[in-house]
C-alpha cells in the first residue's frame, strides 16, 4: 500500500471511530488523522503479530476492520489522557 493510500485510511478509519465512540472528543481533522495514522498502524501490527493478517490490500475488508480497531484503542487512550489532564485544571 503506497504512502497516501495509508494517509487516506488512517484519516478514514480515525473519522469512523470518532462517530462510533460515544461522547465527544477534541480535535480537529489534524488530530484524527494522527491517531488514525498511529491506530491503523497499532491494528495492523496487532493484527500482523496475532492473527497472521497480511494488509497489503488497501480494499481489503480485514485492513479497514483492523485499522478502524486500532483507531478506537488509540482514540481511548488520546481520551483517557486529554480528558484526566482537563479535569485536574477545573
């Protein structure tokens, strides 16, 4: 999968789960590109290191699965540490 083509899933996968988590979350289209990025990089290797998936295929459905999962744990964890550092400053 070229350079770009990870870009445009990473900013995809970040987008579909920002609207699948409830609540709100910050950031702009920046933001959920980066954590898309860095979650469709944490799913692929999840997915590479525990399941054996190879995600050549940008239409794949099992490379979009995985990097919209990976999307999730990193938007958790962006939210777990964004939202604990707002609430001590109130």
């Amino acid at each position: 999968m070229s350079f770009l083509a990870f870009l445009l899933l990473g900013l995809i996968a970040g987008a579909i789960a920002k609207a699948i988590l409830p609540g709100r979350q910050g950031g702009g289209w920046f933001v959920t590109l980066l954590l898309g990025v860095v979650g469709a990089m944490l799913g692929g290797w999840l997915g590479s290191v525990l399941f054996g998936a190879n995600l050549q295929e940008f239409w794949s459905l099992q490379t979009w699965l995985l990097a919209i999962g990976g999307s999730i744990v990193v938007l958790l964890i962006y939210g777990l540490i964004v939202g604990g550092s707002r609430r001590r400053e109130s």
